[in-house]
C-alpha cells in the first residue's frame, strides 16, 4: 500500500494553489478548475473545491474546519525557507525551532488557516530516518 495524496478541501482553489506552489516551488497539475495536484515522489497534496463535495457524500468535508491535521514538508534548509516564505505566508505560528525529536521546524498557516510544517532534519537519528528519502 501507498499513500497517494492528502487532499485539502477549500472554497479557493486557486488562491490555496498559488500559496502551495510559492511555498514549495513545485507547479501544480490543473486536472479541473475545481482540482490541482502538487506532485513529489512520494506522493501528492490535492485540492480540490467544496464543489466537489457532494460528490463523496452528504457533508463529509468542510473547507475551513481542520483543526487536527499538519501538513509536513521535508526541506533542505528550514532557515532558508523561513526567508523564502516571509513575502507568502502571512501567519507564522512558529519560526524556526529545534524540536526535541531532532527535526529543526517552521510552522505557518495556509490562507485556508491549515497548519503548514517545514521541517529539515537536524539531529543523527532524524537524519538517518529521512536519508533514504528523495527530496525532489
């Protein structure tokens, strides 16, 4: 099994779209105008429109509502792109930090209020847990 995508529902597609690819670099596949994909190696981050909604069920997602969900992107140098983002994200929730788990961190919000974690592994055993992963 793989995990192919985290898809993010959104009332703005392309205001969410234009966010990503500045915040990542990585230009996004416009499938529909009301769906894009952000594609890496190991995997994708989707968004698609509220419109489409209703096409998995009856009220199963809401744009706006997530609370408990972090998007992580593994980075070469987290201060590089905590400079790199300060003209894109307009909330920092916290600049970069040395987490206790060994991963140097920048959180930000999406302008969907999603929080957005840039991450580059610091200490040994981060980094020999990350080795094997490509970063393109």
């Amino acid at each position: 099994m793989q995990l192919a995508a985290t898809r993010i529902i959104t009332d703005d597609v392309d205001t969410l779209v234009t966010f990503y690819e500045k915040a990542t670099g990585i230009s996004a596949a416009r499938l529909h105008p009301m769906f894009a994909e952000l594609r890496t190696p190991s995997g994708a981050l989707a968004i698609a429109d509220s419109a489409t909604v209703p096409l998995l069920g009856d009220d199963v997602a809401e744009a706006h509502a997530n609370r408990s969900v972090v998007l992580d992107f593994l980075v070469d140098d987290v201060d590089g792109t905590y400079e790199a983002l300060r003209s894109v994200v307009d909330v920092v929730v916290k600049e970069p930090t040395d987490m206790p788990w060994g991963n140097r961190s920048l959180l930000v919000r999406d302008p969907d209020g999603n929080l957005v974690n840039f991450f580059t592994p610091t200490g040994e055993e981060a980094r020999a847990r990350f080795a094997d992963r490509s970063r393109d």
